[in-house]
C-alpha cells in the first residue's frame, strides 16, 4: 500500500470539501449549537437562578443516579451539584452524535459524488489502488466529524469550567471518563460508521439516494453510540474500556470488508 497515494486521494477530498460552502456551513453551525451554544445556555441558566427551590427538586432526582455515578458529582450547593451532572452526564452524548452526523455525510458523497462530477473514470484510472482509494476516502471522511468534535470539545470545556467550576471549587473538565470517551471510544465507532457507509456509496447510483440510505444506517448506530457514551461515563471504570475495545475489533473486521466494496466498475458505474 502506497501511503503517498491514499494521502493525495485524501487531499483532494478535503480540498473540494474545503470549497463546498454550503455544505460545510450548516455542519459547522450544527457544531457550534450543540456544543456551544446550547450548553451555554442551559449552564447559565442554572449556575445563575436566584431560587434554589426548583435546583433542589433537580438535584433530588440525581439520585436515580448509579452509586459510582453520584459519588462522582462535586458541589455542595443545588447550583453545583446540577451543573456538574448536566456538563458530564447529560451532554456526553453530544460528542458522539455530531461527529457522526458531519462524517456520516461527508462519507456519503464521497465516491458516488466522482461519478456524478466525471471524475469517477480518472479516478479508476489513476495509479491508486482500490485500498488506497478506500482508505484515503475513509480518512477525509473522518477528519471533518474529528475535528469538529476536537474544536466543540474545547469550546465546551471552556464553557463548562467558566461557569460550573466555580460552583465546585474549580475547573473540572474534561473528567477521566470524558478523555476516554474522546480518544477510545469514538473513534472505532466512527469507523464503523463510515466502513458502512463508504460501502453504500460505492453501490448506489446518485448522491440523494446515498444520503437517504447512509440515513438508515447511521441513525441507529448514532443510538447505539449515544448509549454506549453514556455508560462509558456512568459506568464503571474498566467498562468503557472493554466497550471501546469491542468496538475496535467490530471497526477493524467492517474496515476489511468495506475495502472489497470499492473496484474500478463501480467507479465508473458500471
């Protein structure tokens, strides 16, 4: 496999992205409102009320809570201790559906959209190999839902220290369980995502009815994922561990398969 190839199937990838506005505009402002703005309210909302009768009916229903889960949350004031669940436990999940979603349609495209645009024959016909098509198609796929969720990640940490940390003694975030989430947990799931996916793309006749399909299969893996985040934070420690090396052995046997469903024909449309 020629690396410097794949990374060129990459670049271009990324490079017409770059150049699709109107696409890449409403995944970035998607971004922005789960993971900015959304939160931003919310937090604000409760660090900031005057009365604490309501805080207190909230943070009574925490207890419903695992034990582990509830001996993690900091705070002695309803303010707090509310803050602290909601930044941790309740917008988890967020970091796993956004960049499913942006990859998810970047990946849908991305090679019925060479037969579309007449580029699929230069493409079939050029030096790259199906696996260094596959892989780097799979990469510029995966970059735009990662970083994404790098860029909110950071944003949402910010917005999380600057106004629970100071219910709670200080800045907090990201947790350990968070960090886990992030760098082992994710991935693998994207991959399965995309493996999927780029395997659809190659198969379907126009970029509508990919999108349509890549629909069905995404949404209930963004559930499967939305759950498995949340027990990466409300379990114990060694099960989110377990469960992202599980998903990493699925990702790796779908990446292999996904690799066989791109061939020259199916470049072409034939």
């Amino acid at each position: 496999m020629n690396w410097s190839r794949t990374f060129t199937v990459m670049r271009t990838d990324l490079k017409q992205l770059a150049q699709a506005k109107d696409f890449w505009m409403p995944m970035a402002a998607l971004g922005l409102l789960f993971f900015l703005v959304v939160p931003t309210i919310l937090l604000v909302m409760i660090t900031s009320v005057g009365t604490v009768g309501p805080l207190e009916q909230i943070a009574s229903t925490l207890e419903v809570l695992p034990e582990n889960s509830q001996s993690q949350i900091q705070g002695d004031t309803p303010q707090g201790r509310t803050g602290y669940a909601l930044a941790v436990f309740l917008f988890a999940p967020v970091a796993v559906v956004v960049p499913l979603t942006i990859s998810t349609a970047v990946g849908a495209a991305t090679i019925v959209g060479e037969r579309e645009r007449g580029t699929g024959e230069f493409l079939a016909n050029s030096p790259a190999g199906v696996r260094e098509i596959f892989i780097g198609k799979l990469i510029a796929s995966l970059i735009p839902g990662y970083m994404t969720t790098v860029i909110g990640f950071t944003l949402y940490s910010l917005v999380v220290n600057l106004t629970v940390g100071p219910e709670v003694g200080g800045w907090f975030f990201p947790t350990a369980q968070w960090w886990v989430m992030i760098l082992w947990v994710l991935p693998p799931f994207l991959a399965i995502c995309l493996s999927l996916v780029l395997r659809l793309s190659a198969k379907v006749k126009s970029t509508a009815a990919a999108q349509q399909a890549s629909g069905l299969i995404s949404l209930p893996l963004i559930m499967i994922a939305y759950g498995q985040a949340t027990g990466a934070l409300l379990g114990a420690g060694w099960v989110p561990i377990v469960l992202g090396a599980i998903a990493w052995a699925i990702a790796l046997f779908s990446l292999n398969r996904g690799v066989k469903s791109v061939t020259r024909a199916r470049l072409l449309g034939v």
